[in-house]
C-alpha cells in the first residue's frame, strides 16, 4: 500500500496545524494506520522538524530497525543518510539524518550527555500504551527540557490503545487526535476446555493444521519466547510439511532472518513470534492469527531480588492488538488458545513497568542526570 493511501493521512494537515500552533500533541492511530512510518515524513515534509532531527521511540530494536528501513525506503534514501537508526551496539546514521529510530534508553543516555538536546527538534514516542520504565522517564525528562531551555521542542505522544485523555492531562490539556483507521472483520475463535495441561506449541499447531486449508494468506503465531518458537515451528514441520514455509521472528534473530520473516514471499508462510509483532510492525498478507496468550514480561522478582522475565498471561488490550493483525488486508480469524471465561478474567491491559520493576537503576540514572527529588520527580504514575 502506498504510504499516502494509508489512514493516518486523514490527519496529515490537522497534525502539522496542531504542531504549529502548539508544540506537545496525543495521537491515537490504530494499529496498521500507518503512524510508526508515516507520521515522522508528515512531520519533516510540514516543515515541523525544521532543521533539526526528528527522533521516534520504539520500545524494541527490531522494530526500530525496522521502521527506518522501512521510511528510508519509501523515500528512495539509503538507510543512514535521510533516515536512520540507533539501538544498542548498532548506529546506522550520519550528519545527514534528519529521521531517527532508536530505543529509549539511547534518548536517555543523549539527554546524559546533553541535557539541552542540541539538534534534536522533535521527538516521537510511539507505542507509549506499553509503558516501559525507560519511556516514562524519558518524556517527563523532555517535559522538563521544554519548560526550561527548549521551548521549540515539539513533543508527540502516540499509540493504538493508549489513554488519550490521561495522557493529555498529564501533558497539560495538549490537543489529542484520532484516526479510525481502517480493519477488515476478524472472527475470535475460543477454545472449549481448559488448555492448563496442553503445551502451547501442540494447541497452537493443532489450529493451524485445523484452519489451514480453511484459509488464504500468511499464518502468525504469537508465542512467549525463542524455545516455545522453536518448538512450535517443531511440530508444525511435522503437520504442514512442504505446504508453507515456518519462520520465526524475535529479537535475538539475526537481521537477515528477521526481514525474511517480515517481508513478503511468494510462498505462503507461518511465522511464529514473540510480541515484537503486537505492535509497530506490520506483517502484510495475514489473514490468520493463532494466540497463545502469553508473553515474557519484565518483572521484580522478591525472592531472587532482582527484575527477571516471566511468562504471564497477557491482557485483553494486548489479545485485541493481536487479533487486529489478521485483518489488515481482508477478513481474517483470530484462534485464542484459552477460553472465553479466562479471557473475561484478564485484566484489561498492562500494569506499567515503574510499577512492577526493582527502581534502584533508575534511581540512580536519574540521580546522576541531576534529579534531586525522585519523590517529586514528574512521575506519570509514580512507583
């Protein structure tokens, strides 16, 4: 699809009007609007970045990554020139970049560095309904930063199932923006009995075998982790034999793998993937979703003392974010491998990371950043 075919271009002029006028802006867009890839060439074609750099947030290095090989495409550039990226032990960008990627951690470590952010004229932070720790900090950070010696500084809020209006509060009365988007039916299938016993891997390749041959298109399957990936892929080898090709895609893939996974083939294919693909990344051509309900999730853990990775049950926001992803270009089904009354069970969406990690880290980063009082630090929620 060509990028201005995509539904966040109802907005084009009303964002740039917006940034004009102001300079803090919430936009919800849903998933598949086109705001990862689309919103930062809005703002550098409206003249909003100015000559500076427009820097966007990504909670994941593949998607980072990604997304600027993504913009840098579209616009005819090689990637680190226009448009480039930055996550931990990997800078593809120059001088000329006027289009940044990068992880949250690398913004915080620049606002380190250089407080001022000198040549960085507007920042993004995209998917911010995932709350990660470093994320919170870094927009109360650049609140700060604008209200002091960075007036000019445009800030941008945006996400698919964020809380438009909690967020606005917190950014002062901002204006807020909403695309609806465009997604095609999705019919949610639920299991019948209990999956306590079942291995995730066994359900997951029972209902692909199941609506395989029912269904057109590329299969995506969401697992927790890289050995329920590998198992899954395992006993759908044995299922599906030569009939489609079985990728997985993580973050700990070499890039290569990564983009085979994403990009379009003439084969069809199942790709199984942790929650890298929730959100940011779009994968065109998925007409069926196959959902564990599960993923690792960042967690302080009392008895070994320190934040570790544990498998949970995942909430209803994000189960929604999923399924949203088989009807991208046609009607499409979502199978969730448990049932209906767990899923009424669920809670409705993420507890945000400051409130569920060990804070000491980020007591001292925020310490020798020159923070005084942590308890009056500008805290969304504090911890």
């Amino acid at each position: 699809m060509s990028g201005s075919l995509l539904p966040i271009y109802e907005l084009d002029e009303e964002i740039v009007e917006t940034l004009e006028a102001g300079n803090r802006l919430v936009l919800q867009a849903p998933t598949g609007s086109g705001k990862s890839t689309q919103v930062p060439q809005i703002l550098l074609d409206g003249g909003i970045v100015r000559d500076g750099r427009c820097v966007i947030l990504q909670p994941r290095r593949l998607a980072a990554r990604m997304l600027a090989s993504r913009v840098a495409a579209e616009r005819g550039t090689p990637l680190g020139g226009e448009v480039g990226y930055q996550i931990r032990l990997d800078n593809v960008s120059s001088a000329d970049t006027r289009i940044l990627f990068v992880t949250e951690g690398i913004l915080l470590r620049q606002m380190l560095g250089d407080p001022r952010l000198a040549g960085v004229s507007t920042i993004i932070f995209d998917e911010f309904h995932e709350r990660h720790l470093y994320g919170d900090i870094t927009l109360a950070r650049a609140l700060e930063l604008q209200e002091s010696t960075r007036p000019d500084l445009k800030i941008v809020v945006m996400s698919a199932t964020l809380d438009g209006q909690e967020v606005s509060a917190y950014l002062g009365g901002c204006p807020t923006l909403e695309s609806d988007g465009r997604i095609f039916p999705v019919e949610i299938e639920y299991l019948s009995h209990d999956p306590r016993d079942d291995p995730p891997w066994e359900l997951a390749s029972d209902a692909v075998a199941d609506h395989f041959e029912r269904t057109e298109g590329d299969v995506l399957v969401f697992m927790p982790g890289a050995y329920e990936i590998n198992r899954t892929i395992r006993e759908l080898g044995g299922r599906l034999g030569n009939r489609c090709v079985v990728l997985p895609l993580h973050g700990e893939l070499p890039a290569a793998d990564q983009d085979r996974a994403v990009n379009r083939t003439s084969a069809r294919k199942v790709i199984v993937s942790t929650n890298v693909a929730e959100t940011s990344l779009t994968i065109d051509g998925v007409t069926l979703v196959v959902d564990s309900g599960l993923a690792r999730v960042a967690r302080y853990d009392p008895h070994r003392g320190i934040n570790t990775l544990l498998i949970e049950k995942i909430s209803r926001a994000s189960a929604d974010q999923r399924a949203g992803r088989a009807g991208r270009t046609a009607p499409g089904n979502c199978v969730r491998l448990w049932t209906r009354r767990d899923h009424e069970r669920r809670v409705p969406r993420e507890l945000p990371e400051v409130k569920r990690l060990d804070m000491a880290e980020t007591a001292l980063t925020l310490k020798a950043s020159g923070v005084v009082d942590l308890r009056g630090f500008r805290w969304i929620e504090p911890p």
